[in-house]
C-alpha cells in the first residue's frame, strides 16, 4: 500500500511533543509491514537543508483562494531510508518557531496549515504519487480531508485515496474566524453544524473530524473518554454522528532511539539485565540539578507546562511532598504562568525542587535515566509517551488514572507484586500526595523496589503490535465494504444497461 503521513512535526527533523515522536517512528514501523511509506512536512528554519542532506525535487504554483503561491518540495529520509518531503515555503516556514513564539501562535497558521494541507496534496498530483492513504495527524492537517474530498477527488492520482486522521489531542483545534475561510479558498461546505457551534468560529479539526474516511485516536481509553462532554472539548456533536468511524490505537515508542542500553545522551548504560549504571545517572543528574550527593528519593518530570499536565495538582501537593523529604527536578517549556509558579517553588524549596525551562532532548534523557520515579498527574493525557519513555528507563511512574496513562501504566499491588507504577484516580493533591506514599513505601523496600524496576523496564511498548493494528485499519478503509461493492455492481448493472440502450 502506498501511505503519505502527514504532519506538523516529525522527531528528529521539528519537535515540540509527542506527535513528533510518533511521526518519526510510526512510518517505520509500518514499512517494515511492507508499504511504501512517506513522511511530509514544512521545512521549518531549524530543519538545516545542509545537515539532513536535502535535495530540491519540485516546484509548483499552489491555488489560494484567486492566486497562485510557489511552493518547493525538498526531499530526505530518515535514518531507517523512509523518504521525506519537505514543502519549503520560507514566508511561512522560515521563523524562529513552530507554531509560534513565547509571545503566542502567529497570526497566519490558517494560512500557513492550510498552505501545507494543500500542498501536500498537489506534491501527489506533481510527482504523481498515488496513495492508498494519507494519514493526517492534528488540526495543522486537518483541511487535508476535507480538500481531497472537495477539490481533489475527481482525479487521478487521488481519485482513490482514502484518509485517516488521527487526534493526538482534542484540546487543540486550530480555531480561526469563519471569514478566514475565503482567504484560504473554502466554500461553505468548510463549515460544518458542528464548526457553527462555536459562535460560527470554523475550526481545521472539525473539519478533519467531519471528512476523514476514519479517525483515530492515540489510545483505547481516550477515544472513549472524548465521547463524553467532560472530555469533548465542546466536540461532542461530532464525535458522536462519526462514532461508528473513530477507533483507538495506542501509541508505541521506537524502542532503538530510547534505550538506556544504548543512549549517548546518559552517563552511563544501563538495562534491565544489567541495572547498576542507573545509579550513575542519578548521581549526574543530581549533580546537574545542583542537589546534593544523596540516596534519597528523586523525582522527574519532562513536560509542556500547561494545565492539561496537571501543574495545579502538583504545585497543591508540593508542601506536602516536600515533607516526605523527596527532590524534584522539572524540565519544561510552556505557559509563563507557570513558569512564575515554578519559580517561585524553588525558592521555597532550593534544597529540593530544580526547574529547568527550555527545550532539550538531553536534559529531558538524564531526568529519564537519573529519576527514581516520573511524574505525570495529567488532567487528561491522550496518550502520553513520557511516561512510556519513562518506564524504558526505569523511572517508575506515578499518573493519574487517564487516557493512555490508564492504558500503559499498572497500578503496583502490593499483595501481588505485581504493576509498573502508582496510579491515582482523583483529580485531587491529596490522591496524588498518596500516590506519592505509596511509592516511597516500596521505594524503601529494596527486593520490591527491583522486581518492579524489572517489570517497568521489560514491558514492551515498541510499535510492532499497534503498526499491525494501523495494517488492519487501512486494509479495512481501502476494501470497499460488502454494501459499497453490492452498490458498485448495481452501478455497473446499471451503466450496462444505459450502453446496450445506447
Ligand atoms: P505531549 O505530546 O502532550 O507534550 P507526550 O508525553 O506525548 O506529551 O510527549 C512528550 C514528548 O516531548 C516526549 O518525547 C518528551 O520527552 C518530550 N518533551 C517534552 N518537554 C520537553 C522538554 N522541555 N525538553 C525535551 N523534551 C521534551
């Protein structure tokens, strides 16, 4: 099967989060299934066309609204040789950010997204490359679906292309005014009942929503949880009228690219087998958080600082924690509100609580290695791959019991000796607060404490058995279903008989 993913981050060429991760892995995984899979997205400014070694392979004039715009496509691969389309527009790509700077998104992302939306379908047309599916990934491709099936259509090489559309997250929706949509060459067709819910704001995931042949969801439990209002984020029409087409497929990690076995970013290696170089990097990592050399307890959190990541629980719950004598190290980059909440926690507590606000992929891999236990207290958590990565490293994770967090994390029973983590279910600091008791308790139990070390590091979240289940779901949305081939043959039936009239 020929697959086009697309999407507006893709590790290790732009990241800001999860979606990156699985746009840089999932194709892979799926190749190696026997597609022929390839990768688009912009070329942002820190994408060095030098360092990935990248060629020009098209140029083209995109249609917006009543003019035409050049476009450049820019071909890679990744490391595994998946090929990878770059659509190099610097008006829109070449700035400092993705999405934007610490002063808010830029203004034009419609114009920008659906610049890209677009253009990866017109690189089909251009290069001719017809695929059986375009797996669209977040509101950014969102205008994907709804396009092919309003513009595209008609004609080859798109004539039979199916798309999947996968929501990494509700909460962002890529809202923008309704009188946008004549900027970016839309009918009314753009704006669903649902779109005209929100006051008439027209947003790129409804419209996703609305014409992907089917959606999907990044874990079993999320996509549950979204068909009910506390988690729908005001989507619930929607989901529900396509509630028979939105599945859950839980998120892997590409086990080779996180791997403490095999980590050039950590002091030392270490793995399940072999665990004693894990107390290496606890002390690099104390040592790099300004801690003293210690035995104690160390808790790590890598994160985007928003709400959805549970930041009022914890800072609630910190004097609390705080007197349990444990150290917390926090690495992330987010809303500035936070950044003053954090802050202000280290003052309080210097002894006790780092935090660090930036970007860092090596910093974020000593937290992994170095923290005996990893926080992530979401308020929802559509997949969640930290805490995944989390439980690669052996930094045992306590979360709250949703979403993907529900779905990867054991609750340890401590009859049993059985689990991989300490889940708590109330939004609440004090059920995080026991959570975090809980933990110290077999923390300080030392034969416990390694056989569920054990237990986190061997469970296996590498992608071969969702890949397989993403195999299923395109075989099922390119074969047409029994009622679609019983109504093509009528057709045939029909036009036969037209011809022999004729
Ligand atoms: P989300 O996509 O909601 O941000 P996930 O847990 O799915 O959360 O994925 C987060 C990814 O981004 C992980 O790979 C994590 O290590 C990485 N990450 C988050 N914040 C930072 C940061 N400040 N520096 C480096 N990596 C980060």
């Amino acid at each position: 099967m020929n697959i086009l993913f697309a999407a507006s981050e893709v590790a290790p060429f732009a990241k800001t989060g999860g979606l990156a991760d699985v746009a840089g892995s999932l194709p892979s995984a799926l190749a190696s299934l026997g597609h022929d899979v390839r990768v688009v997205l912009p070329r942002y400014r820190q994408v060095d066309p030098a360092q990935f070694n990248l060629k020009h392979r098209a140029t083209f004039h995109l249609p917006i609204s009543t003019w035409y715009e050049r476009c450049d496509i820019l071909e890679g691969s990744t490391a595994d040789g998946i090929t990878v389309y770059f659509v190099n527009k610097d008006s829109y790509y070449d700035r400092p950010g993705i999405y934007g700077t610490s002063r808010g998104d830029y203004p034009d992302n419609a114009e920008r997204f659906a610049f890209f939306s677009r253009s990866l379908l017109e690189l089909c047309r251009v290069m001719d490359f017809s695929p059986d599916i375009i797996h669209c990934n977040d509101w950014q491709t969102g205008l994907v679906p709804l396009y092919l099936k309003t513009q595209y259509a008609a004609q080859a090489p798109l004539d039979r292309t199916k798309t999947v559309f996968t929501v990494h997250n509700l909460g962002y929706q890529g809202r923008f005014p309704p009188e946008t949509m004549h900027r970016l060459g839309l009918g009314p067709e753009a704006l669903s009942p649902e779109g005209m819910e929100f006051g008439g704001a027209f947003s790129f995931l409804t419209a996703g929503l609305a014409y992907a042949d089917v959606i999907t969801t990044v874990s079993k439990r999320y996509s549950e949880e979204i068909q009910r209002s506390e988690y729908a984020c005001g989507l619930e029409g929607i989901l529900a009228q396509r509630a028979g087409s939105l599945f859950g497929i839980l998120n892997g990690i590409d086990s080779r690219a996180w791997d403490p076995a095999n980590d050039g970013a950590i002091s030392r290696h270490y793995s399940a087998v072999e665990p004693a170089g894990k107390e290496a990097c606890k002390d690099a990592l104390q040592k790099l958080a300004g801690f003293s050399a210690d035995s104690g307890p160390l808790i790590g959190m890598v994160t985007r600082l928003s709400e959805q990541k549970g930041l009022e629980l914890l800072v609630d719950a910190v004097p609390a924690i705080m007197k349990l004598g444990v150290r917390l190290i926090i690495l992330g980059t987010g809303e500035k509100k936070y950044h003053r909440i954090l802050t202000d926690l280290h003052s309080r507590y210097p002894e006790q609580i780092q935090v660090m606000f930036r970007f860092d992929e090596s910093t974020a891999r000593a937290i992994y290695a170095g923290s005996d236990l990893f926080l992530m207290p979401s308020r929802y958590e559509p997949c969640g791959l930290s805490q995944i990565i989390a439980l690669r490293y052996g930094a045992v994770p306590i979360v709250r019991k949703t979403g993907g967090l529900a779905d990867t994390v054991i609750d340890y029973d401590r009859q049993a000796g059985k689990g991989t983590g300490f889940v708590f279910d109330e939004y609440s600091s004090g059920a995080l607060v026991v959570a975090v008791k809980r933990a110290l308790a077999i923390k300080s139990d030392q034969s416990r404490w390694k056989s569920l070390l054990l237990q986190c590091m061997t469970k296996d979240f590498s992608w071969e058995h969702s890949a397989r289940e993403y195999d299923r779901l395109y075989h099922d949305v390119v074969t047409p279903s029994q009622n679609d081939r019983r109504e093509a043959s009528m057709a045939g039936k029909d036009k036969g008989g037209e011809r022999k009239a004729s």
